[in-house]
C-alpha cells in the first residue's frame, strides 16, 4: 500500500473508538486506510477504550505499515463517549468524522463527506446509511422497523435536513461533525454512552437533540 502524504493540518480527522474487537479491527482500519480521498488530507485516531485483548498490537501494526496518517490513543474511562472525546481532543482536523471498529467504510466516504461538507456550509453535521452484512440468514422478525438497537440506518437515497422540525436519528457509525459544533454545545456525553459490550446507546442522539435546540441542523 502506498503511503500518503500527511500536512500538519489535516481537513478531516477520522476517530474510531474501539473495545476488544481486534479480530474485526484489521478490517476496518484496512477500508479506511485505502481511501480514494483525492486531494482531501485526513487522519485516523483510533482510541484504545481500555482493551484487554490484541487492540494495541494490531493498531501498532498498521501504523508502522501506513505511517503517520494513523495514531493510536489509550482511553482507560470506558465508555464510548470517553473514547470518542479523547479523539476529538487529538484531532486535528475542522471536521471530525466517526465509524464504529465493526464497520467497513467505502473508498469514497472521506472524500464525500469533504465534498458533502464543502458544498453545504449551512450543516453542522451529516451522516448516512449504516447498512449489514449479513453472516447468516436474519429472522423474518428482524425488519427494518427493528434495525435501531443494532445502529442500522437507511433513510433512502435522497438527501434531507435534518434538525428540530425532522428530528430524524443519525449514529455514530457514520456520522460527521463540524469541530465549531461541538465547541458550541460540547461533546458526546457520558450519561447515555455504550460502556463495554452493552446496548441501548443513546450518546449519538442526545448529542442531536441538544444541537437542535441550539438552532442547529444537518443533512
């Protein structure tokens, strides 16, 4: 893989807050270290949230194959909004772009977002589609109705607002976020946070709501 080349500022910082997933991990550090990024300069973070198991190693591997573009960070507090927001405080990019260490990103997806960002000033934010990959048959019980537990999205193929009138629920597992944001109305909260291995989530959406009620919105 050819190494790229890294500016002190970079446009977009990538964050990944992971928790003993090293067997998933190599895939999804390899989807978003082979981006068609063009002329867009981006980062990866990725924050050990106190793992026990080969997290470290495998970043350290990966860094050592694709150079300074990619940093490792040790966030011992668990809890993923812990993690995110040791990412953020690393980043150095104005907008700051999350995935989940299960995820497989497209190559074009940190060039989109800067395209996305650059071409609609007026969003504070934006996210997308979280979409699965089925290892085996789901049950017939498990439609889209009852996606939101597993962090799946899909609104359709059509952009739209998203703010106080269309409170539609964007996630972390693809989200991106202006930096002048969350100096605005802070950072995820750990109140609502995933801690270890549990559901039920909600940081992503309270971080929503409360950019709603500052007059915010996205797309």
């Amino acid at each position: 893989m050819r190494k790229r080349k890294v500016r002190t500022g970079a446009d977009i910082s990538v964050v990944i807050s992971t928790y003993n997933r090293s067997e998933v991990l190599p895939q999804a550090l390899s989807s978003i270290l082979d981006q068609d990024a063009s002329d867009c300069v981006y980062e990866v973070i990725v924050v050990d949230n106190n793992s026990i198991d080969r997290t470290r190693e495998v970043v350290e591997s990966c860094i050592r194959r694709d150079g300074p573009s990619l940093r490792y960070a040790f966030e011992e507090r668990q809890g993923v909004s812990y993690g995110r927001n040791t990412g953020i405080a690393l980043a150095r990019a104005p907008i700051l772009a999350f995935f989940d260490d299960d995820i497989v990103v497209p190559r074009d997806w940190v060039a989109t977002i800067k395209t996305i960002m650059d071409d609609h000033p007026e969003a504070d934010f934006i996210g997308g589609k979280v979409l699965p990959q089925w290892s085996a048959s789901p049950p017939s019980w498990l439609t889209e109705a009852n996606w939101s537990p597993l962090a799946l999205v899909d609104y359709g193929p059509e952009p739209r607002y998203v703010n106080a009138e269309n409170q539609l629920c964007l996630v972390g597992a693809n989200l991106a976020v202006r930096r002048l944001l969350f100096d605005s109305i802070g950072l995820f909260s750990p109140d609502l946070q995933r801690v270890k291995d549990s559901i039920g989530s909600m940081e992503d959406h309270e971080l929503l709501i409360r950019s709603w009620r500052a007059g915010k919105r996205g797309l």
